[in-house]
C-alpha cells in the first residue's frame, strides 16, 4: 500500500498551517457521504506515488510548508505507516493523521514510538447508529471507543469530527455522543456536500441552525466545540 493522492499546497487541513496532504487507497468503512469513493471502492486501480518522490518533495520544502496531513481511506491499514511518519517527522513537519479510529492497537503503537501526532478521528455516529452510518456491519464498535478512550485519557492531541447527514443524525444521537465522548479535547460538526465523488447520492447536509444545536449538546461534556465548513 502506498500514498494514491496528493495535496501539495492545504490551508484547510490542519489548522493554520500551510499543509500538504497525502491520501492512502483502501478503507475497511464504506461510508455513504464518503467524498473520496474512487479512493475506497478501487484501490488497486490508484496510482502509486513513490515514496522517494514525496520525501525529496517534502526535504526542499522545510522552508515553506508547516505540516504533513495523512489521509485516506484509512492511513492506519498501510503497513509501513509508523515509518513513513518518522521519515516525516525526521524533516521536522508537523504531521496530523486522519483515521476512522477501527485500529485502536496502530493508534498505540505509533504514539508509544514517540511519535508526536495531531489525530483527527471520525466519528461517525452515535454507537447504536454506526453500522448503518459506515455502511458496514463489518467492524468492531469496541475498537472504535477504545480508540477514543485512548486518545482522550492520554491526552494525546487529537479532535473528534462528524459529517452531519440530515437522514442519520439526530439531538439524541449528539447526547449519546456528548456522553461517549465526555472530557475530548476538540470536537468538529462539519457540513455534508454531495459531490460527484461520494459513494452514495441523495443525501441531505444538516442547516446550520441545526447544527448549532448540536453543537450546543456536546458543549456541555466536550471544552471546544465548533462548526466547519458552514461560514
Ligand atoms: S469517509 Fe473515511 S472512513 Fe468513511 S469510507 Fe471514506 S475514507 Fe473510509
């Protein structure tokens, strides 16, 4: 497995930093909103980039670019990952890595090699709705929560994020996630666009005024929490 797409120039990826990101083929969630289907539904048919060319692309950027956001599909199902981070790291990047949180045991392994990581874990809904949420019942809820508790006992840099779908999510969903995730340090709402390259058509974005709904029910367990993508 190796990186299939690639960013060069982000400035909406991690925070303030000017960030570039790379997307890994292959997913073991097929969620229908999913914005990258050619990525998850077909990864054998996605290009290879080679590695060397993106550590000599990264090596004569130090000076422009903060950060390295890793993406996918799933990073965590690429078996050199932890190498690949440390390469990263080794140039001195921030590096920020996305995941839908099914592989607790990488999460740990990758920060008990000291690397420093910014996560961005999906979630996807509240537990009883996961399945049908991710399009799968092939999956391990536990997995999923171990993976949060991880995060946030530990105190590892991390934010929550959920695509908002107006046919999945509801206020009770959010009170079952603000319990879930009680003590998180960031949390994102983020707007749904349909677009050519999701997995599945005719779904419907949550309006605003609903969504600050939302966000009002996980304020009271979760310190940050804050719309995006709804300026
Ligand atoms: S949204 Fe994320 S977790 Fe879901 S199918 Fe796409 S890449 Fe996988």
């Amino acid at each position: 497995m190796d990186f299939s797409g690639w960013e060069k120039l982000s400035l909406l990826d991690f925070d303030d930093n000017i960030t570039t990101t790379l997307f890994m083929a292959g997913c073991d969630f097929r969620c229908p909103f999913c914005q990258n289907s050619s990525l998850v539904l077909n990864p054998k048919s996605a290009p290879t980039i080679p590695w060397a060319e993106i550590l000599d692309y990264l090596k004569k950027r130090t000076n422009v670019l903060d950060a390295v956001c890793v993406t996918g599909g799933e990073p965590t199902l690429m078996p050199d990952l932890s190498d690949k981070l440390a390469d990263i790291k080794a140039l001195g990047y921030k590096v920020k890595l996305d995941s839908n949180g099914s592989r607790p045991e990488i999460l740990r392994l990758l920060i008990n090699q000291g690397l420093d990581l910014r996560t961005a874990m999906d979630i996807k809904n509240s537990p009883e709705k996961y399945a049908m949420t991710i399009g799968t019942t092939n999956f391990s809820m536990d997995d999923i929560i171990e993976s949060t508790r991880f995060l946030i006992d530990n105190k590892i840099p991390h934010e929550f994020r959920t695509t908002t779908i107006a046919e999945y999510h509801n206020e009770h969903d959010f009170e079952e996630i603000g319990k879930w995730l009680s003590g998180a340090q960031r949390y994102f709402i983020q707007r749904y666009i349909d677009s050519e390259h999701c997995i599945s058509h005719g779904l419907h974005m949550v309006s605003k005024e609903k969504a600050l709904v939302y966000k009002a029910i996980l304020a009271s367990t979760i310190s940050h929490v804050d719309l995006r993508g709804y300026d």
